[in-house]
C-alpha cells in the first residue's frame, strides 16, 4: 500500500479510482466492509483503491478541547488499512479551511482532480463539505451531472446494533475490551515506548514491568488486564495494569505489563498490548505482602484466560508466537 500526505506524492501515478472515504478510528468491521468493497469495485473496472482519510482527526481542529479519546493514532490506523487491501492510502491534513469547502469544491479538488476518481463508496451516515451538506444523495445527484459513481453500504449489526467508533470507545471506558473484540474483528490495542517507572515492580513486588509512555490514545478503565504483548513481531502472554497504584499512593495514570516468562531489558523499543480481558478493578491493599499474593493470582489467572482458544491472538503478518 502506498501511503501518502499529500495529492503531490500521488501526481501522475492515478488514471482512475475507486475511493471510500471517513475518519476510520480503530478501522472496525463497518470501516473493512467500506475498504473490503472498494477495493473489489476497483480490481473489477481496473481502477487504483483508495482509502482517503484525515490527520488531525477532523473533531480536534472542530471540538478542540472536547475532543474524545480515539481508538487508534494515525499510524495505527494505516497499519490497519494496509491490511484490509487497498492499493493507496491519502492521509491529508485538515484544517478549518478545508472544513468551510463546499462539498462539490472538495469533491473536484482532491477526489476528481487529485485522485481522478471514478467510483466512490461511502457509510450510511456519511457527509462531507461545510455543513455536512454533502450527503448521500447529495454526492448521488452530483456524480450523475459530473460523471461518477456513488455506493452507499447500509451499517454494519453485530449484537443487535450499529457497529461505531463510539460504541467501541464506550466499551473499551468501561473495561468490556471482551466485547469489543467483535466489533474491532481483532482485540483493541495499546502501543507506546517503553520507558523508566517507578522501579518498583522486580524489586520490590518480585514482578519487573515494563511501562509505557502514553502517547493520547484511548486506555481502558483502570484495572487488571490479560494482556497479549507483541515485542519485534513476536507475542508473548502479558498481564498490564491500568491505574495509579494506590497501594503506594502515586498519582497519575500510567499503563504497565509483565510480560510472562521474559527477560529482557527493553527500555526504549516499541511495545504493542492487545486487551484480552479485564481480570479485576484497581484496588489499594492493606500491604505489600497482600499486592504480591494479588498479582500472583493475577498471573496464574490470565494464564488461564490467554490459554483459551477463544483469547487467542488472531494470525497476523508478522506476528510469531513465542514460547520464552
């Protein structure tokens, strides 16, 4: 997949397209049936896919401070793209000027002009331009007087309702990482650089943590995961806290995983958490002697929990399970 910024990097590269087009946070089965269908609309008139997408997510330059959580960064999210097929991905940047564009001016400047689209296949809620005035029968009428096709896929149901980005993200708050496996198609994920903590978790617990920098993307409510920890393309079952340790009275949230039957210092490197499943709330105990029992527990638990077949980490390119 080529990933590009800008319409430049593309330039003379497109003689035709199908294009889907959305924000895509956490890339759910609703966003992989959008690319799913593009991509097969495209291979059957021989025109390039592409997935158009936005950096900053378009509700931080609108909503600023009110923005929510999102589900994924901008990298994770074109790592997720790359998977689901499509041939480009246009990541370009907005801004309030191109939130005041009409939406036939946004149409012929970056989807005709830019990306000489000839099929566009959109969500069930989708509308773009200033006002949300370019909806779906907007964009119908306007490919008929201009020359382009325009799909609208009905939503995606799983459990008896819509799968969303906001549905998803009010799971994860709520500690239903389980429950939101169906709809992601995948566990959701966490990833950041290892950093220094408090020290505390070889020497004094008897269980050395790694710690993550968090880097603004969602958490799930503070508490006790069973944890998949990919490390270099390798997964390796993990137990990670989400909290503020009150046991030792700390402030401030952070996100820390033992990593089961390792050791490695990898202090600096990429550490990416799939959430299996929450195993307990966070809690402050009477003392340490009392967390280390705990945590145990929690060990021999989420082993349990990660050696069924219903928690295991879906194949992925790359990934190699390791038996450390």
């Amino acid at each position: 997949m080529i990933a590009a910024r800008t319409l430049d990097e593309l330039r003379d590269t497109i003689t035709g397209s199908c294009v889907t087009i959305g924000n895509f946070d956490g890339v759910h089965l609703g966003h992989q049936r959008l690319i799913a269908r593009t991509c097969a609309k495209a291979r059957a008139r021989g025109l390039v896919s592409v997935v158009v997408t936005f950096d900053p997510h378009p509700m931080t330059v609108l909503m600023q401070h009110k923005t929510p959580p999102f589900l994924t960064s901008t990298s994770q999210r074109l790592r997720h793209l790359e998977r689901q097929g499509p041939n480009v991905a246009l990541v370009l940047e907005f801004t309030r000027e191109m939130a005041s564009l009409e939406p036939e001016e946004f149409v012929q400047r970056y989807l005709l002009d830019g990306l000489s689209m000839r099929e566009l296949v959109i969500g069930y809620d989708y509308a773009m331009g200033k006002g949300r005035r370019g909806d779906h029968d907007f964009l119908a009428k306007l490919g008929q007087e201009i020359g382009f096709g325009v799909e609208r896929l009905d939503p995606v149901i799983v459990g008896g309702a819509v799968v969303s980005s906001t549905r998803i993200r009010d799971l994860i708050q709520s500690g239903n990482v389980w429950d939101a496996r169906p709809l992601l198609g995948r566990f959701f994920e966490v990833e950041g650089e290892v950093v220094d903590g408090m020290k505390r978790g070889a020497a004094t617990l008897g269980f050395p943590t790694a710690n993550l920098k968090l880097e603004g993307t969602l958490l799930p409510r503070p508490g006790v995961y069973a944890v998949w920890a990919e490390l270099d393309g390798e997964i390796h079952q993990a137990v990670a806290n989400v909290g503020d340790n009150p046991t030792f009275g700390d402030t401030g949230l952070t996100l820390e995983a033992h990593v089961l039957d390792f050791n490695r210092r990898i202090y600096g490197e990429r550490l990416r958490l799939h959430f299996v499943q929450r195993l307990r709330g966070e809690r402050k105990f009477e003392s340490i002697a009392a967390l280390k029992n705990r945590i145990a527990d929690d060990v021999r638990l989420g082993r349990v929990i990660l050696d069924t077949p219903d928690a295991q980490l879906s194949a992925e390119p790359g990934l190699a399970a390791s038996n450390d």
